[in-house]
C-alpha cells in the first residue's frame, strides 16, 4: 500500500491550527519539522515549520476532504498550497520517526521517543512518548515553554507542599500531566475533546507508569469538576480566552495556579485581559521567540 505525505509550510499561530486539522484525517498523528533560515543579516533569520500528515494515497475523497479543510482554514490563517507526494509502504513507517529525537526541555524534563533507547541522569524527570500521535509532545515551542513552567512550579512549591491537584485541560500526548505526574504532583485530570488524543494520552500514561496519578477523559471543563491547585492549559490563544469566559478560572482553588501557552506574541493583551477579569494575576512570564506562556495567581 501507497501512502500521501502532506505537508504545509507555517509560521507563528497557524502551525497548531494546521496540526489539528491534519490529525483529523491523517495516519499516525503529524510531524512538525523546524525549518531554520538564515538571510545576510542576524535580523533575517527566520523560523517557519512544515506540518506534515500521511494519508492512503488511492483514497480521493479523504484527500479532497483535507484540500477542503486547509481551504477553510485558510480563510482565517495565511496559509500556502498544500503539497503533495506520495510514498512506499516502507518508506512511510519510518518518514516521521526520522524527525524525532530526545529532547531535553527545561532544566529536567527528557522527552524520549518509544522507539529510542536513552539512560536517565540523576535528577531528569523522562517522558516517553510516541511523538507522532498527538500534538504537544515537545517539538513546538508552547509546550516547551509550559513544562519549563511547569518545573518553575513544582521548584516553588517544594518537596513538602503535599498532593497537589492537576487539572490538564486540552491535554493531546498527555505530556503536560505525565511530567506533573513525575514530578511529584497528584492526582491529575487530564482532558480533551478529541477522542484521538484521548485514546493517544491514555497510551502514553500507561506506557510511562502513571495510571495511578493520571486519570484521562473525554470532554471539556464541565467534566473537570474542581477546583484543582494547579490547571495547565496549552491552547490557542482565543481558546484560551473562551475557556475563561465560560468559567475555567472557577477550576481553580482560592490561592491556586494557572500556566497558560499556546499565546502568539500579539495575542498576549487578550489572554492578560482574560486572566484579569477572571481575577488572576500574572506572576510569571516565560518567552520562546513569538511565542508566550503566562502563569496567573488566584487570590486567597
């Protein structure tokens, strides 16, 4: 059988958007590939991703259907053309493993794929992931700079702080709560609306250890149920916006925490306004070229 790589070159905002989209069609999750490129000055240099999905190749009408879907889209991101190429069965199993490597975030946290053998540090917190189900398992900047936050927490808190409840809201690869999870932190919920990344959380929670710690549902913040020390939420940024707008501050506990990333640079104002109207102050921000995750304190 004959596969169809599709990829789609990306910048800032659009990169998650695109993601999304091509999971819903794709076989074995997508890629995101980093693509550096240097013009003649330090103020040249760029960085665009490539999104890239595997489709049958003999099936037409999930081909439109991704044509239609990236069209749309495209109505609210400037996105190009999608290409096209098409692969050997042999040639697929491994065209996204190749883009994957152990990846060291923060000051602890090791993201290790399945497939690849790695002999822990003292110290290191390891996840092992299967990068190619789900989004959010490293490779983008807004999940790198929520585990980064995540540790900032967990150094905070202290050794002794006893459980502290978690609440992963939109958690993909479920990579979030399993670092929570292995850093001490308990019990966490983690929740999607997609059933995909549900089923791919699951997987990575059983395959990491954690299932005692890391309960994992399908639904939004009406199946949270709260509230919890601290909620991770690592979304688009108007997304962001509407979760608060429909009441996910009430998910935190009086003198509790909210890291919020997946926030384009220009959308930071908004995802600010949010925090406040819902009373949380900003008490830290962490920064990954265009990219912006908050951290917001609940009074009390």
């Amino acid at each position: 059988m004959d596969w169809l790589e599709v990829s789609v070159q990306v910048d800032g905002e659009a990169a998650e958007a695109v993601s999304e989209v091509l999971n819903r069609y794709g076989r074995g999750g997508v890629v995101i590939e980093h693509l550096l490129t240097d013009g003649p000055g330090a103020h040249d240099r760029t960085d665009e991703l490539r999104v890239k999905a595997y489709l049958a190749a003999d099936d037409a009408a999930l081909k439109r259907k991704v044509e239609e879907a990236l069209w749309h889209l495209g109505q609210l991101y400037p996105i190009p053309e999608p290409v096209f190429h098409r692969l050997a069965e042999a040639d697929w199993a491994e065209a996204w493993k190749q883009h994957y490597a152990v990846l060291h975030v923060g000051r602890r946290t090791v993201i290790v794929p399945r497939w690849l053998e790695y002999a822990p540090q003292a110290g290191e917190v390891v996840v092992t992931l299967d990068p190619g189900m789900a989004f959010g398992t490293g490779t983008h900047p807004t999940t790198r700079l929520c585990l980064d936050a995540l540790e900032r927490y967990v150094d905070r808190c202290g050794p002794d702080a006893g459980p502290t409840t978690v609440l992963d809201m939109g958690t993909g690869s479920g990579v979030l709560s399993i670092s929570a999870a292995k850093q001490g932190l308990a019990p966490v919920l983690a929740l999607d609306i997609d059933e995909l990344a549900v089923a791919a959380a699951r997987e990575n929670v059983r395959e990491n250890g954690v299932r005692e710690q890391v309960a994992v549902g399908l639904g939004s913040q009406e199946a949270a149920r709260g509230p919890y020390d601290l909620v991770l939420v690592n979304i688009l940024a108007e997304v962001i916006c509407a979760l608060f707008d429909a009441g996910l501050a009430d998910q935190v506990r009086p003198g509790g925490t909210v890291i919020a990333s997946g926030i384009i640079d220009e959308r930071e104002p908004d995802v600010r306004a949010a925090f406040e109207k819902s009373g949380l102050s900003v008490i830290d921000r962490l920064v990954e070229r265009d990219w912006v995750a908050l951290v917001g304190h609940k009074a009390g």
